[in-house]
C-alpha cells in the first residue's frame, strides 16, 4: 500500500480491500496469503482515511453492473420467460438502463399494460383511455382489473403480481430471510386481493431445487397505512412509559469511540441510525478510575440532538441527578 501512494501522489478519501479469504469484523487472514489484512491497520495508515476489507468475490460482484457487453464471454445466455423477455425488451427501447423500478412500481404497472396492448394482446376501449388520460394510469389500471371490467388490465396486474412475486422471492433468497418477509409500500394493500391469489406466492418459491426454503418462509403484507411513521412520532412512542418488547433500538456506547475523532464520530453514528448515545459516568470509587464526567456529557450534549443514555457507576448518585 505504502508503494502505491508513493507511485500515486493522489489524495485518499476512502480505500476498499479485496482480499481472497473470509472478512469477519473487517479483518481476514487469507489461507493463501501469510499475512493479516485488518481495516483498522490499513486505516491507521492512512491519514484521515476510512477503508474497509471485503472479500474478493464481494468486491467483483459490486463491479458487475458497470460491466460493458465487450466485459464477458457468454458460457449459456440462459432462458427467460417469453413475456418476461419481451417486457424487458419493451423498456430497454424506451428507457435504455432498466432497473425494478420500471417494473414494480405505479409507473411499472403502467409499462406492463403497455407492453401488452402493444403487442395486441388485446384492444383498449375509449373509456379506458379517457379515464387513463385523465386521472392516475396505474390505479385506473389496477381499479378495472380488480372490478372485472378490463381484461386486459387484468392480465397486465396478474403479470404485475407474478413479477412482483418473484423478485421477492429472489430478495429473500439473497438475504436467507428465514424469519420472515414484509410487503409493504403503497400498492401492496390496494391490491390485496390480487396478491392472496395463487400467482404472488408460486412466482415468489419458483426456485428450483431451493423451493422447500422460500415455502417454509413467511410472507406478510404491511396493510397500516402509518407503518412509516419517525420514531418519536405518537404512533411510534409507547404509552405511559411502557416499552413497546418488540422494538429494538441502537445505542452506542461512547466507551467505544475514538475521542480524537468524537465528533466525527457522533455524526457518523446518527447517519447510520443510532437512537440514542450510551454514556458510561465513572467517580473512580464504584468502579477504578476511569471516567466520563461532565465535560463528557456536555460536549455530547451540544454536539447532538438525539437522547443520551447515562449509566451512572457512582456511589450515591442521588446527589448528583
């Protein structure tokens, strides 16, 4: 590293390590390799530097999206569904890069229905169009497939659903979400009805030999308008004092920190989501002398708005609350 900054006189914000071995709290000791390679070392050496270590296979699959067509060498370009592939197609023309979002969201629905009476699958009658014309394209859509009165919306929401589906089973696959999956957002609920039919759950464990995983996994949809609510908000706030068993809040110990770097660090720890800051205060007596006192306290206390959490090891703190 040290001869790659020398040959390199460029200034270093953020290093990342790909290292062929397993990473466990930012450290790897590489079973070909005869050396350690530690995040905290590599950031000690680098001066107002953050770097982190990752596996080697990690770090390619966060490059494979950059990849150019000249980047591979196709072994088996694999078999799609033919709708898929022709939906796939469909939004390449008219948006180039397609992600998810051009599929499973409001506007998505609406692409699908596209897709399908472009292809002729069927024909749009008049009223259909004023109404899309006129108000929200992918609740007209999704109202005259769930009153009947639309085949073709219908067939465009069922193929919504399958896709839907199947991405979320494909998410709970990649993150072996055992204990369960939550749908939420704001279609999920409006269209209910459809997502209790069959084609939601067969598209979401349609995986091959690892369908007995995504069978035995729960599936639920967040029906609570409000689920989104900030924390502190009274939705989100126990009653009376009571602590709600269920949820489970983050809060930093500042024994941990780096007190060259407190600030930095209490900035980082509020982006990353803590809810509040522990604060271990010490008198030397109840415990041996080490202490946080209260310059501590109230340099935390100018330098956040989140709640601090004291925990007094001191001999009659009564005097001092």
């Amino acid at each position: 590293m040290q001869q790659f900054l020398a040959a390199h006189a460029l200034p270093v914000d953020v290093a990342g390590f790909g290292v062929a071995g397993p990473v466990r709290n930012g450290r790897s000791e590489a079973v070909n390799l005869a050396w350690a390679v530690d995040a905290r070392e590599l950031a000690r050496a680098l001066p107002h530097s953050a770097a982190s270590v990752l596996n080697d296979l990690e770090a390619h699959a966060y490059g494979i999206s950059l990849l150019a067509p000249e980047d591979v060498v196709a072994l088996n370009p694999g078999a799609a569904d033919a709708v898929q592939g022709e939906l796939l197609s469909f939004l390449r023309r008219d948006f180039g890069h397609v992600t998810w979002e051009r599929v499973l969201s409001g506007p998505g629905l609406h692409n699908t229905y596209r897709l399908l009476r472009d292809t002729g699958l069927d024909e749009e009658p008049d009223w259909l169009t004023r109404e899309m014309r006129q108000g929200n394209p992918a609740a007209v859509i999704s109202q005259a497939a769930l009153a009947g009165t639309s085949a073709l919306c219908r067939q465009a929401l069922d193929l919504f659903v399958a896709l839907y589906g199947a991405e979320a089973g494909k998410l709970a696959l990649k993150l072996m979400a055992t204990g369960g999956v939550y749908v939420g957002g704001g279609i999920a609920p409006k269209i209910i009805r459809t997502l209790t039919e069959p084609t939601f759950m067969a598209a979401f464990v349609a995986k091959g030999r690892l369908t007995p995983v995504l069978e035995a996994i729960p599936v639920r949809v967040i029906m609570h308008e409000q689920v989104a609510l900030p924390r502190g908000s009274p939705r989100s706030r126990p009653h009376d004092g009571e602590r709600d068993p269920h949820m489970v809040t983050f809060a930093p110990s500042i024994l941990a920190a780096d007190f060259w770097r407190l600030g930095e660090q209490v900035k980082a720890a509020e982006a990353a989501g803590a809810d509040r800051f522990h604060i271990d205060v010490m008198d030397g007596r109840f415990l041996p002398n080490l202490s946080l006192g209260l310059p501590i306290v109230e340099a935390m206390w100018r330098g956040t708005a989140l709640p601090l959490e004291l925990h007094l090891m001191i001999q009659a703190p009564e005097r001092d609350v």
